[in-house]
DNA sequence: CATCATTGTGGGTAAAAGTGGGGAATTTTG
DNA sequence: CAAAATTCCCCACTTTTACCCACAATGATG
C-alpha cells in the first residue's frame, strides 16, 4: 500500500513529461511495475495511481452492470479521462495533452502526495484552491469536524 | 481479463477501416487470437469485445430461458447484429457498413475504453449524449460515487 | 573538501503507430 | 463462364512515441 506525502515543485518538458519525485519512487510498490495511471481529479487536478492503486478504484467500477443506464454512463464519465503511462529510464511520466489543458498545466507543477494516489497541479490554481478554502473556514476549524471519534 | 480505458480519435477510411489504439492492443489477451466481435450497443454506439470477453457474454446468454419470451428478445436482438473481424496487418479491424450507420459514423469515431469492452462512437452523438446526461449528474458527483475510502 | 553517485532536465534518433491505397485472390452476379 | 464487385494481403508514407545519451545541480561519502 502506497504512502504518498509531501509537496514538490517540478517542471513540465516541451514533450509533456514530468518527473516523479525520487521520494516518491521509494514508495511506490513493485507490484505497479512502474505504470501510472493518470486520470481527471476533483477541481482542476490529475489523479496519479500507481497502477496497483488503481486496481482497486477499477474494481469498484466492476461492480457497475452494463445493463444499467447509470452504471454505463458512470463508467464512460470515469473511464474516459483514464490513461495508462509508463516510467521511462528517467522515472518520468508523459502526460497527454488534453490533460494538461484541464488541469490548466504549463511549464511549471505542483506534485502533491495524498497516500495512494498523486496529484498535479497547476501551482497558481492550488494557491488560489487553498487561499479560497481557509476564506470559508479556518484549517482548524474544517480539522475539528473531520476527525470525528469512530462510531464504535 | 481486459481492463481498456481511455478515449481515442480515431479516423474511419473510405474501406469501413478502424485502427485499434495501440494502448488497447497492449491489453489485448492472447486468447483473443486478434479475434473481434462487433455488435449495436446502448446509447448509439457499438461494442467491440475481444473474443476471450466475448465467451463471457455468450455464457450469460446461455443463462437466460428459451422458454421467456422477454429473453429470447434479448438473445435475438443482442445476436442478430454481432459480427465476427479479425485484426489485418495493421491492427485495424473492419466494421460492416450496416453496424456503422446505426451508429452513425462517418469518417471520424470516438473510441472508448470500458473495461471488458470497448465502445465506438461518432463524436457528436458521444458529446451529445454526455452533455445531456451531466445536467443531472456532474463529474465531481459521479467521480465521488466511485473514489471512496478502502474498506479496512 | 574532493570525489562520486543520484537527481532533475533537455534533446536526438530509431522504432512504432496511424493512415492511405494498390492489386491479387475470392466471391457474387448477370 | 465471364464480368463485376468485394475481401484480403501487402506496401508506402507521415507523424508520434519510446528509448537512448548527455549534462548540470544537488546530495552523500570517506
């Protein structure tokens, strides 16, 4: 199981390429093999699974049946934006150019580790995120509400 | 078992041609033997199962009652359309003109990946339908549907 | 503090992928 | 049985991708 954390400021090549961090490497398991895959997020970021994390979100998606119109389009919603990238000799990853352009990523990224996936921001648009956020409700007080005691 | 994703632009040639996505071919099964069956899907679109995920779908056709009127219609509609194509030289497969006009596909197609399947559009219809389907239900609600904590 | 390994970044090139079309082989048709 | 149409199997061209190599900056080591 993966443990992604931390933060890093990375550069984004003319070929789309993207570097992961070498901490992060040190985490990832041998059983993703080196694959990603990297898919839409919530607000303007990319989800990054190593593919053994993304084992488990697709088998949530296989509970889903064919035979339902939800389900079916559930699926297209989820699937569309999903593609599979391998680590090349440097550790880098090619990210597609329509993914880019949602996420609003040029040159520069902010890489986020949020334990079993990775997310890549455009840095500007995670400031903006966050300074939008703490004007809504303190870190503090969000904190206070989230970590209930368990319901045991 | 096939795990396709993803979206595609792919174009159609004047022979009723269509290039399988090289990320696709790479998660084709052996079993497959290069083997397609093309049928009509739901929503306007044609599904294409590599043979080995086809037998699957035989198998649960082969569930359903003879004796059930309601079954037979299913059996016989699913069947009627379901076409066998073989990969050429160039891992493109050839799609009957009848299954491309139900689809309404001219000379571009969207081709999706879902899984066990893979599902081939004209552009439009597919645009088309995902507008209208996401005025009930957006991105980040079904995308919360399917990211949820793991189970421990 | 000098040396060496690792990391982040950039770019060139051979291979693969996507697309189009010719012509032989096969089937269909009058 | 010959003509027409269709299918299949190649070949060819352009673009994209994968796989190298290179190098400066950083960090680790004795």
């Amino acid at each position: 199981m993966s443990s992604f954390k931390g933060s890093y400021s990375y550069s984004v090549d003319s070929k789309g390429r993207i570097n992961i961090p070498a901490k992060m490497r040190k985490n990832l398991s041998p059983d993703a093999n080196d694959l990603f895959i990297i898919t839409r997020g919530f607000e303007t970021c990319l989800f990054l699974y190593p593919n053994d994390e993304w084992i488990k979100v697709e088998h949530s998606l296989r509970q889903l049946s064919p035979a339902d119109p939800r389900h079916r389009y559930v699926t297209r919603t989820l699937l569309q934006y999903a593609t599979e990238s391998q680590l090349d000799g440097q550790f880098r990853i090619i990210i597609p150019k329509e993914l880019l352009q949602f996420a609003k990523i040029e040159n520069e990224v902010l890489i986020l580790g949020m334990l079993e996936r990775i997310e890549v921001w455009n840095p500007k648009v995670y400031s903006d995120y966050m300074t939008a956020q703490s004007q809504n409700e303190s870190y503090e007080s969000v904190a206070a509400t989230v970590f209930k005691p368990s319901q045991e």
